[in-house]
C-alpha cells in the first residue's frame, strides 16, 4: 500500500527555461506593472488624504481608514487561521496507509501534482479567504462604530424590556459576528473534508470505514460549532423579533411582535436553541464515542422540530386562533407598533383637530378681509419660474440657475417676506468655446443671488425683484457674490494660479480675478500634480504651464456631496438651499440619523416615501439615504457649506438624539453644538422637505391611535398626485406663511394635503411649523375633514378649474398662436372653516418661451374666480372690494396712472426707452442699452420732478412729495412696468422688475 503522505517519486522532467533577456525584460515589465498599480492606489488614497485635510475633517478620514484597516486585518487574519489550522490539521491527522482502490488511484495523481507546493497552496488559499473576509469586514465600520460607541436611547422595548440601544447598535453586530462564525465554520468544514478526501481520511467508494476516525472527530467538531452558532442564532433569532419586518394584511408593512410571533415563534424559538445546544454537544462527543449516529440523529431531531415547532405550529396557531378573531387577537401589538412608529418617526405630538371644511360666516367682508391675514399667498412658484429668471437674469449664457428654485424668508422694514431666490451658477454649456483651459481655468464660478417677492408679480407677469443684475444689487445689502460650490458645479477647477479667472462682464468689458480663499488643495507640489492627474485621468494636470504658484483644485463641490464626504453617517436631504448670511452665501443643507433598529416601528423606504413629482424631473432633488430601509428618523443636523469658500460646519440640531451622540462619540470635534448657530442663520433654517414627506407618508396610517380602527382600515389616506400636471407622481408639499386656525399670526410652514385611499376628496390638512428658532417649531397640525360631508380634493378642484366653460374658454385663448400654459403650485389655505384652494396660471408666449404670471385661479365655498390679480380673484369670490391690502403684496401690480400730461408725456418716453433697452438687451448691443438705460432714467427723472411739483402745488408748497407709497418719490417712482424705482440715479433692470 503507498504512503499517502509523499511526493512524486519518478524522474523530473527539465523544462526549457527562457533566455536571461526574455526573463529580464519580463521581470521589468512585472515591476513597472506592480509600481503604476501600486501608484494608482496611492494616488486615490492621497488625493482623498489632501482633500479632507483641506476642509478640515481629517479625523473623519482617519478614523474612518483605521477602522476599516483594523477591521480587514482582525477579520481577515481570523478567517485565514480558521481555514488554514483546519486544512493543516486535516492534512497532519491524514492516515499513513490505506487500502488501494480506482478512487485512491485517481486521487493519487492529485496528491503527487500538488505535494511540491502544499505550503504555497496553504499560503494562497488562506490568503484568498482572508482578503475577501477582511474586505467583507470593513464594510462593516459603521457597524463597529456606533457597536463600540453606542449611547443608550433611555427607552425600553414593550416585549424584552431592553433599551432600544441593543437593538439599534448592538444587535446589527452581534448578527455580523454571527455570520462571520457562520462563513468561517462552513469554509473550514468544506476545507477540512476536501483535505481528508484527498488524503484518504475520508472515502467514497472504497471498501472499509468511510472515514477514519480522527477525520471523523475533526469533522464532528466543526459541525458541531456550526450547529452551536445556530442555537445562538436562535436565541438571538428572538429579539430579532422585535424589529423583524412582515406583510401584515390588515395594515401592509408591519415591524415587531404580533400574536402569533409572541405566543408561538418566540416559544419556538426557544425550544430550538435548547435543541441546537443538545445536538451540538452531542457532536462534541464523537471525540470519545468515535461514532455520528447520536450527532446525526440530534442533527435530524433538529431539522424535523424546525419544520414543526418553527413553521407548522405557528401556522396552525394564525390559522385557527388569529383568523377568527384577529382584531382582537391584535389589538395589544398594533397597540405597541402604533406608540412605537410615532414616537421614531417624531409624530407622537401631533395635534389633530377636526375642521368642518365649510364656512358658516355670513359677513363675506370680514372673510375677504380674513383672507389677507390667514396667508401670504406665495403667486410665484419656484418649481415653475426658474426658466424666467434665466431669461431676464442670466446675463450671460455661462451662468445658469437650477431647474428648481428655493423659497426663504428675507426681512424688509421688521417685515418678513416669503422670497423665491436662485443663484446664478456656473453653466459650463454655455462658454463660448469649450476648451481644457476655458472649462477648468478661466469659467470657475457664478455670480450673484437674484430673489424675488414670492406674493407679487409685474402688470406683466414677471417677478418683482429684490435682489437682480450683474453685479447683483438690491435689498440683500453687501456680500461675497462668487460661488465657486453650487448644485451644478459638477467639475474640477483649478484657480489662484498665473491663469485669470472671469468674473463678469459689463458694459466696460470682461472683469477677471483670481481666487482669494484658502480652499481646495495646493497644486505646488509635483507628487499633488502627479496624483490628481493620475486621479482624474488627466496628464495635462501634471505639465500644463496654466499651473504654477498658489494654484489650488477645487472638487467635490456641490453642497450635498461636500457634506455626505465630511459626514458619511448621515443621509442628506435632496433640497439644499441658498442664504446670505452675514455677507456670505451660505448653502444650508439638512440631515437625518436614521436607523432601521427600532422595536416595533414600522419601516419606510426612503428614496420611495420622499419622492414626489419633483424628484422625478429632478434627480438633484432626491435622498441621499446612507440606509434606505429605516425605521427610525431625526433631523439631527444642520449643515452648512460657504459658496466662496466652500468650508462645512456640521450644527447639532437635535440635542436629544442617541444617534447622533454615538456619531459624535465615534467622530469627535467634527459636530459643532447648537448654541453656535448664530441668528442671522438661524433666521434661514426651515423644517427639512424630505423628513415632512417620511412623516405625511406615515400619518396617512398612524393618524390614528385606537388599534381596532388602525386595523380595520376606515381611517386610511393617501398623498394626492399632483393635479398641476400627469406625471403621476406624489404632489411635493409647499413652504408658505399662513396661520393655522389655533394660531394667532402667520407662520412660515410647509404644507400638504390627504386624501381617502382610493378616492379623490379631501380627508385632511397637514402643516408642520418651519419657523426655525421658536417654540413651536416641529409641531404638526392636522386639520381632519368630516366624512359624512365631502370636501373637494386637490384633484377635484383642478377639474373644476378645467371644466368650468368660461374658464376653459380663457384657458383656450391663453393658449393661441404658439402659447402654452403652465399651471402653478395650487395652494390650500384653510380659511373660517373652509379652505382656500390658489393657483397661479402662467403663458410661455413668443420666440422666448418662458413663463410668466398671467391668471390666478381661486376657488373657496364653491365658488371659482379666474381673474388678472389674485386681488380681484378675491374679491370676486367673496363679492367685495378689499381696500385693507396693498395689491403689491397680494397679487400683480396695476400699471401707473397720472392725470398730469407732464407726467404721461415722461412715462411713455420712460416706456420707449425701456423697450428699446429690452430690444438691445436680445440682441446683445451693451453699448445700446446703456444708452437705453440712460434716457430711461431721464424720463424717469422728468416723471418724478413734474409729480412732486404737482403735489406741492395741491398741497399749497407745505407738503413734498410722500414717501408713505401713497404718492411719488424718489424712492418709489412708478417704472415702465408697473414695477418700482429705486431712484433715478441708480442703475436699471433689463428685466422691468426693479429700475
């Protein structure tokens, strides 16, 4: 009989070897090979190093690298030894001899072809499992991180009484551990038997014993810690219960206990551990007993109990004791996951009211009046007007705006003014001639904020602007206009080099500058150079003459990918929006902890439940969702990122959530506390879109609090489609000021509507206070809508609007030649028990094609009003003349009148030169329209100089001309427009907004 052991014992076959220069040439080329590879590594962990060094989170990159090395060695080294102890111990516990036969014969071949490189082949094989373990295990860091650094969330689970911490932070671990031990004893059994296999340890078809009894000992012990791994699979298996997500049919998705999981899985569950810990140690026996016929009937026992105690039984008790009386059977538990889903998803507080949906008042006056206070109707829709800040701010086709523009509030004289504000960013489609050095060196930014008044428009449809031209100028004061970090600033730059970069352009020419901020990474190394143009695959970063001295690269620069890079714990809110902030342009940028460890709360899909009709034109509106799946959410932080500069700083927002201070534990010094959010700021931060839509998402179920109507399902909503347009898709929620019917003044809030599952009339109203800073902030309002006296839905208004003849008539003509008519953000405000539904209808008109505010579409008791001013749409509603609200801040502005023939020979003077300064404007003759603008302000001049020598002359030379905007003055002439001037000697707008 052979020894098993040995190699080949026959004569060696020589090989011709290749020549000194073919093996030269190959080896130098293996070592360039294994340099350039070596270098390309080097040159993504570099530039990564440099970057976060530049914008100060160097920790968040350290921590974050020595976590995942730490984690890929541990792991990779422990899976690593198991296979290879185990393959060495199978081969050392081979038997000497063994019996010929044809399998031993075949396998002898084997044995002989390998015996030269065992330890080369030990080496590879345990080297491959390591690496793919390790590279598994890194993955893993947030997992360790907030394991290692979990803080307790101070609450308790309803079924096992433990704090939701160890379900949150130490459960997710002690379940990779679990598989990690799953995968290595599955790896070393494979290996282990292959290795006795091919040493003759075990037998297939030879005569005899099939195994030895040392491989059977080796073999039965590996088994048995597979089958111990499976009883604490078991026991863990029952706090899984606790956030274990099922197909619930009575309300959909489900999380946690219900009664068959608490009265026969978790039993179950039980019963089977205590049944894995038995057959386990039977398998540990066979080191004496030398024999499998307990371990296997244990293993058999095991198996069949699993199929009864861990399926049937569970069936037999939801078939013949739920189903007959699941309300009542349920009840408890729903009762938990109702508690529980609210208080995760931070709607525990909210307040429904019921609302009767129709107005009793008979004074229409006072409701006409009403309806001036209750809400400062927002007329100019950012998801609608960004095409015609484009055509009237763009001044230039390298600056663009984003698809949808932001609402915010700016103050004016103490008064707070819902504003639609854009920036004018980089549109690198737009430069004259793309180039390497035009696209990376000398287009590097945009310039300028324009905002416009949300509840006003021109006599012809156009914003009224309070902040517009180039440079931008207006009620925003003296600030950083650059904005070198933006939502379409998608590419690299390379700035503050000897290559000037362009501003804008006048009437004098092009004006040039060079980057003054310390942003982004030095360039004057050549090793940086060498890095960043192998990392973005471009050699010429490496030569070109266009770098030199104080040359600095900025990327990763958009606001949302700035953050999630400095902060990769937290999901990013799609809307990041713009602010000036004490003379800088601020991107604020909301964040959420989230985690989908929470007993008994249900869970959400983020990127489904926060998309809207928005998102879905929009891809630069969506979630940026670290964990899709969760079931537990806050807006714990506020962040911000400088246009110019492009610095982050992280605000604690939520001072109470355990997420966040495990994150802040595991990261240190990177989240600065609430307390430093200054005022100014402060006055910016609003209630985040994306959490408001996870949280209308659930209140269309868990408005409720009494199970047997959560179960029964009578009381379900929905989110209406957006009735605006046919996309489909969820209606976005609106940011408006209103005050809701428990409030005294108006409030900045952001709005939506329910309607009954599968119907199209209103169930509710929704609102959330967004006033960042106050006491009420957060809270949620829910107007509930009776039943039994149905109230017109979103959907059901805008078919009104559609159908009504002289309506559709209007529409028809709006929509003649080559017009198209774009409907608005249709607007719900309650209103003395009834609601107010508004809707701005805009014309895209002529060669331009951008649209402008031309009808107001109002509805409220039935009643339908489309008129040229949401003023008269009013007024028609209610059958009266409002004298109690400036019509500059309710609807569009009526043009200027004068009986003075002074005065209207100037206005149509200032009427020409204004068109002949838009005409110029089209055509792009600069040196025309300054001239244009000129004689404009002339007339102007005229115009002002001829009314305050009227209204002295009327008011017998005491009075002067007014400045209450009651009469003309020179700082508030009436413009060609309709729109005002802000003196005569101050410059104009090429868009008729502000002059």
């Amino acid at each position: 009989m052979p020894d098993r052991g040995g190699g080949p014992t026959g004569p060696r076959i020589r090989v011709g070897r290749p020549s000194r220069r073919v093996r030269t040439l190959l080896m130098t080329l293996g070592v360039l090979a294994v340099l350039a590879m070596a270098f390309v590594m080097f040159a993504g962990f570099w530039t990564d190093w440099l970057w976060y060094r530049s914008v100060h989170y160097s920790s968040v990159f350290t921590t974050t690298l020595w976590t995942k090395i730490g984690l890929f060695f541990v792991f990779g080294l422990i899976m690593a030894a198991s296979v290879g102890v185990n393959i060495w111990l199978a081969h050392r516990l081979r038997p000497p001899l063994s019996a010929m036969s044809m399998e031993q014969q075949s396998l002898d071949r084997y044995r002989m072809g390998i015996a030269p490189y065992k330890r080369w082949l030990l080496v590879g094989i345990t080297s491959l499992v390591g690496l793919i373990a390790g590279a598994s295990a890194s993955g893993q860091w947030r997992t360790w991180l907030m394991w290692v650094n979990g803080v307790p969330f101070d609450q308790k689970d309803p079924q096992f009484h433990l704090d939701v911490s160890f379900y949150a932070f130490d459960l997710p671990w002690y379940r990779f551990l679990l598989g990690f031990g799953f995968a290595a004893a599955v790896l070393s059994l494979i290996a282990a038997a292959l290795t006795h296999y091919l040493y003759g340890g075990l037998r297939i078809t030879s005569p005899g014993a099939r195994a030895t009894a040392a491989a059977t000992g080796h073999l039965s012990v590996l088994l048995g810690i597979f089958v111990a791994l499976k009883a604490v699979a078991y026991w863990l298996d029952r706090y899984g219960l606790a956030v274990k997500s099922s197909d619930f049919k009575a309300t959909g998705n489900w999380t946690g206990l219900r009664y068959v999981d608490a009265n026969a899985y978790l039993p179950a569950k039980t019963i089977l551990f205590c049944i894995a810990v038995i057959c386990a140690l039977l398998f540990f026996a066979t080191l004496w007993r030398r024999t499998w016929q307990l371990p296997v009937i244990g293993f058999g026992l095991m198996v069949l109990s699993a199929i009864l105690i861990g399926g049937l039984y569970p069936a037999i008790v939801q078939k013949f004791q739920v189903q007959p009386n699941e309300q009542a059977k349920e009840a408890p538990y729903v009762e938990k996951n109702l508690k529980a889903t609210r208080e995760a998803y931070g709607i525990d507080g909210t307040q429904v009211s019921e609302y009767a949906g129709k107005s009793d008042t008979k004074d229409k006056t006072k409701q006409r009046d009403d309806a001036n206070t209750t809400a400062s109707i927002r007329l100019l829709d950012p998801n609608i007007v960004s095409p015609t800040f484009q055509q009237l701010q763009q001044m230039k086709n390298y600056y663009a705006f984003p698809t949808n523009l932001d609402v915010d509030r700016y103050s004016k004289d103490g008064k707070d003014q819902d504003t639609v504000i854009g920036l004018r960013e980089l549109n690198l489609n737009g430069i004259p001639k793309n180039n390497w050095i035009n696209d990376h060196f000398r287009y590097t930014h945009g310039y300028g904020v324009v905002a416009a008044k949300g509840t006003t428009a021109t006599s012809g449809g156009r914003p009224v602007f309070t902040e517009s031209d180039l440079p931008s100028k207006g009620d925003l004061g003296t600030y950083e206009q650059r904005v070198y970090y933006g939502e379409k600033t998608t590419q690299y730059s390379i700035v503050g080099g000897p290559q000037k970069e362009i501003d804008y352009s006048d009437d004098s020419g092009e004006k040039t500058t060079s980057y003054q901020g310390k942003s982004g990474v030095s360039l004057s190394s050549p090793i940086n150079r060498a890095a960043y143009a192998v990392a973005f695959g471009e050699p010429q970063i490496l030569y070109s003459g266009a770098i030199g001295e104080g040359s600095r690269i900025l990327y990763n620069r958009t606001p949302k990918d700035r953050v999630e890079a400095v902060a990769p714990w937290l999901t990013i809110d799609g809307d990041a929006y713009p602010a000036v902030v004490d003379g800088k342009i601020q991107w604020i940028v909301d964040a959420y902890t989230t985690t989908n460890g929470y007993p008994y709360a249900s869970r959400t899909t983020l990127g489904d439940t926060t998309a809207d009709s928005l998102t879905a034109t929009n891809n630069q509106r969506a979630v940026v969702a670290q964990q899709n799946q969760v079931n537990y959410i806050r807006n714990s932080v506020k962040a911000t990122v400088d246009a110019y500069t492009g610095e982050v700083k992280l605000y604690q927002w939520d001072t109470k959530d355990p997420v966040l201070k495990t994150w802040m534990k595991a990261f240190p010094n990177t989240v600065e506390p609430k307390t430093a959010i200054s005022q100014s700021l402060m006055d910016h931060l609003r209630y985040p879109q994306d959490l408001f839509k996870v949280q209308r998402e659930l209140l269309t179920r868990y408005h409720v609090k009494d199970a047997q109507t959560f179960l029964s399902g009578s009381e379900v909503w929905q989110v209406p489609d957006d009735p605006t347009n046919k996309s489909g898709n969820a209606v976005p929620p609106y940011y408006l000021s209103m005050r809701m019917p428990d409030q005294q003044a108006q409030t900045f809030s952001l709005t939506t509507t329910f309607t009954p599952n599968g119907r199209d009339n209103l169930s509710a109203f929704m609102s959330v206070d967004s006033e960042a800073g106050t006491s009420d902030y957060g809270k949620i309002r829910i107007l509930k809508l009776p039943t039994s006296e149905p109230v017109d839905g979103p959907k059901q208004v805008q078919s009104q609007f559609n159908s009504q003849q002289d309506i559709a008539e209007s529409i028809r003509l709006l929509k003649g030649g080559d017009s198209e008519v774009e409907y608005g953000n249709l607007l719900t405000v309650p209103l003395d028990g009834g609601l107010l539904y508004v809707e701005p209808v805009y014309v895209r008109g002529g060669d331009l094609k951008y649209p402008l505010l031309r009808k107001v579409l109002v509805t409220y008791g039935g009643n339908t009003a489309f008129e040229d001013t949401l003023d008269q749409a009013l007024n028609k509603i209610f059958g009266t003349d409002s004298t109690t609200s400036p019509p500059a801040d309710t609807g569009t502005t009526p043009p200027p009148t004068s009986s003075n023939p002074t005065v209207q020979q100037a206005l149509t003077d200032a009427q020409k030169a204004f068109n002949e300064g838009q005409d110029a404007l089209k055509k792009g003759d600069w040196t025309a329209y300054g001239q244009a603008q000129k004689d404009l302000q002339d007339a102007l001049k005229r115009a002002e100089d001829a009314q305050a020598k009227a209204d002295k002359s009327a008011t017998g030379g005491s009075g002067g001309s007014k400045s209450n905007g009651k009469g003309s003055s020179p700082s508030s002439s009436p413009s060609p427009s309709g729109s005002s001037s802000p003196s005569p000697s101050g410059s104009s707008s090429p868009s008729g907004g502000t002059t």
